[in-house]
C-alpha cells in the first residue's frame, strides 16, 4: 500500500509541476561581413552580409597576394540577410579578398578574409 502511494504521489507531483524552458538569447551578434575591414573564418563557417533587392549578385574569391580568382560564384539572393558557408581546407593561401556584386557587376562590397 505504502508503495502505491508513493508511486501515485510521485505522479501527481510530476503531473502538477510546470515545465519551465529556459531560453537564452543568442550572444553572438550576426554582423555583415562587408562592414568589417577584415575577418578570421574559419573552415565551414557561415558569413553574413545583407543585400538591398532581390537578384542575381556574385561572389568572388580573389588571392590577396597575386590577386588571382580563386573562386566566383553566382547565386540568387534575397533583400536583407544572406548567408553563405566558406570552406577552405583545399586552400594554400591564408588571406583573401572576398568581393560582392551585382548582375551588372557594381561592386556591393569588399573585404579581406583571413582564413584560420
């Protein structure tokens, strides 16, 4: 008997209680990568910069040391914030120029990306 109402009571208590969810707010801050002078990345790490409209932009991949393209992409973006991944493991070089354009190719943004 003892045992059915130390089952039963566990049960109500755990029936009675209120779930509690502690939600954190995020620390770490999303900032646009064409605001800054430079950035550390590291391999698989997403970069954030936003667009004015919606369209065809291109990003581009350029080494710092002999300016030769490394990489140039064209994707569809959408206005406000867009995120990219940067995988650079096959990668020699450790500094880049990483330059955003539009379709008609005007230059939206630049910065140097310093790879970790």
């Amino acid at each position: 008997m003892k045992k059915r109402f130390l089952i039963l009571a566990v049960i109500i208590f755990l029936g009675g209680c209120k779930d509690v969810y502690n939600v954190e707010e995020d620390s770490t801050k999303v900032e646009d990568v064409f605001t800054l002078s430079q950035s550390r990345v590291l391999d698989g790490s997403l970069i954030s910069f936003n667009l004015p409209t919606e369209g065809i932009y291109i990003l581009t991949l350029i080494d710092s040391q002999n300016n030769n393209i490394v990489t140039r992409e064209r994707f569809k973006g959408k206005p406000g914030l867009n995120k990219v991944n940067v995988y650079s493991k096959s990668l020699s070089s450790k500094s880049f120029y990483l330059l955003l354009e539009d379709e008609n190719r005007f230059q939206i943004g630049k910065t140097l990306i310093l790879l970790q």
